[in-house]
C-alpha cells in the first residue's frame, strides 16, 4: 500500500513529506494507522548520527493509532484497537525473561538498524529501499507496521494525541523515578534539563510525595512548569558567584538523595554528580556525546553511583498502562506539556522544541 512519511534523505537534513510503499503486515506484524506522534529529541539526534549508508529514513517512536490488520500470529490485537506504540523486545531472551525489556539482547537490531530481522525494509521507494523499523515503527508516516511486543492497547475512549508520548519520553522520565530510583517522603530530587523526560520525572517524584523536589534548567519557562508539581527551580544563568550544585545542596540540606540528567553535556552531567549526597545516585538519560566528565574525587570520596537507563526500565506493556492510570487518577497531570502540531508543521515543531518555545510537541495528521 502507498502512505506518506516524514522522511529524512540525508544526515542532518531536514524532513520531507514523500509518499513511498509499505509493505506488510507480515505473519507478526500489525498495521496501524497513525492518528498522532511525539516528537522526540532522539527522532532528530539519529537524523543527524546515523551513517549516509542509512538514509533515507522515517523515524518517529512516540506513535498512537489505530489497528486496520493483523498477521496470523499476532494474539491479543485485534482490528479496531488503539493503541500505543513504544519500543520492541523479543520477549525471550534471558534479560526480556527478567523482565529487563529494554536490555534485550535483540535491542539494537529491531529498534535501530532501519529493518526487519531478515534484512528486508517494511518502505520501499521507486522500488530501493527506505530504512525504517524505527524502535519497530517509524511512525513519522500516516501507516506503520509494528508488532504485540511494541502495541500497547488503551481505551477507546482515549485521546490518542495526548496518549502517544507515553511511549517513550514520559515512560522514560517516570519510569525512571518508579522502576530504578524508587525515592520517598524522605528523599530528594534534583532534575537537571526539564523538558518532557525531565518533567514527567518530577511529575512521578511528586506522586511518590518525594520531600524535596529540584529543578535546574536555563529557562524560566520551563522552571515555571516544573514549579506545578511543586518542584524548586534553579537557573544556574541567576545564581551570581553560587554554583548550580551548591544552591541544591543549599535547598535538599546537604545534597540531593537522588539526581537525573536529561541535557546530555557533559559539564552538566559532571554539576548533577557533584550536586547529590554522600552515596546519592545519579541517573544519566541524554543521547549525545561519547564520554561524560565526571568528577572523580567527588565520586570516590563520598561513595555516589553515576549510572544510565533505558526507558527508565521500563516494561511498556506495564508502565504505559500503569502512568495512564495514575493520569486518569489525576496523580500524573502531564496534558499541558502538550502542544499539537499538524504533521506537516514537524519542521517548525523541531524549532520549537529546540527553541525551549514548547515543552512536548505531538504531530497529528
């Protein structure tokens, strides 16, 4: 069948609106119809990373539709539902079996590799090959094919456009706080970049009625949105001689039980390390630079543990179902961090998210 796609054609480059065939479904695979996707800073990271060799490319990961068919093997997915789409696990290697999908041994092959695993693209164009299979979808396209590993069936009655970041950006930032930190009443937070990733981890720390709850980023506005869920925010741009790490061992009484870095440079990484307790933790979740500064006499002499994670640990079959019930329970109230887009404004979307002008952009066709 023919659809159109956003398309990337070259490292770096801008999308483009082309239509080109999408063949499936396959045995395992589910045809969904794209109602609405969340543009997310990974989308435009790997437009810009992966090698020539992988253009042209349809990306988008966040994406939330409608099933028009499934392959004969698919259980548990039926015509007509909706759904979320998120990453894929193959569900049967030792990690998948713990339970541990995000470290899947097959992870980097069905998520990132722009093709099936006998090689084949889900896209074709003029009849070559477009790579796509992003995360198991590529939705930046009005059809996509996915599968029951990656299809997270909701309500009906569920507006699509506000469901589709649960699939990646804010599972991430919560699953982050509810699956590997776990803080409580006695702990602190403090949350360095507070875009969607970084405000859904305040959003969960906030349910979790962490005590202490701190922002840092170098927007007021996005400082001002964090302060709704009852965080403190720090701009660094403001603190005069007072360094950022300072003023939050200032406010969580000698250094922040727990921190999370969303900005992906390196010299903030090293300022969230330096800003935790003795044994605090902090969680690393930026794409981007190969090595990060760390702060290696602060790290030996006080015990911390500076770590990574995949969408916060998190099992989508569980979390998505799990952060939207705790939305309908009004425990995570994250709808205003959403503005649409019609999907062809995503260029402008991509400005505005960089220009820090929007929190969660989510493009709808």
């Amino acid at each position: 069948m023919k659809t159109t796609v956003a398309i990337v054609n070259s490292p770096g480059a801008a999308f483009t609106f082309e239509e080109v065939e999408l063949e499936g479904p396959r045995a395992d695979e589910v045809l969904v119809r794209i109602v609405a996707t969340g543009l997310c800073h990974t989308d435009v990271t790997m437009g810009s990373m992966l090698p020539a060799e992988m253009f042209p490319n349809v990306f988008g990961h966040e994406g939330a539709g409608v099933v028009e068919a499934v392959g004969p093997d698919v259980t548990g997915i039926a015509v007509g539902d909706h759904v979320v789409l998120s990453f894929r696990s193959c569900r049967s290697c030792a990690k998948c079996q713990e339970g541990l999908v995000g470290y899947c041994d097959s992870s980097l092959m069905i998520n990132y590799m722009g093709m099936r695993m006998d090689g084949s693209t889900t896209y074709t164009r003029d009849g070559a090959p477009v790579f796509g299979s992003f995360f198991g979808q590529s939705s930046f396209s009005r059809h996509a094919i996915a599968y029951a590993d990656n299809c997270v069936v909701v309500d009906k009655e569920l507006d699509l456009t506000l469901a589709a970041p649960y699939g990646c950006g804010f599972q991430t930032g919560a699953g982050t706080v509810l699956n590997v930190l776990k803080p409580g009443p006695a702990d602190s937070l403090v949350v360095y970049g507070v875009g969607a990733v970084g405000l859904a981890a305040i959003a969960a720390a906030a349910a979790q009625g962490v005590g202490t709850i701190v922002a840092v980023d170098l927007l007021d506005s996005r400082l001002a949105e964090a302060a709704l869920f009852g965080a403190i925010g720090v701009n660094p741009s403001a603190l005069g001689e007072q360094s950022a790490p300072e003023r939050v061992k200032e406010l969580t009484g000698g250094g922040a039980t727990y921190g999370i870095d969303t900005t992906a440079v390196s010299a903030v990484v090293k300022q969230a390390q330096q800003s935790l307790g003795i044994r605090g933790t902090l969680v690393a979740l930026g794409l981007g630079p190969d090595e990060y500064a760390i702060d290696a006499i602060d790290l030996l002499q006080s015990g911390k543990r500076v770590m990574g994670s995949i969408e916060g640990d998190s099992d989508p079959q569980e979390m998505v179902p799990r952060l939207l019930a705790m939305r309908a329970a009004g425990t995570f109230d994250v709808d205003g961090l959403i503005r649409t887009y019609p999907f062809e404004q995503i260029n402008e979307a991509v400005a505005d998210v960089h220009a820090g002008t929007v929190v969660k952009a989510v493009l709808t066709w």
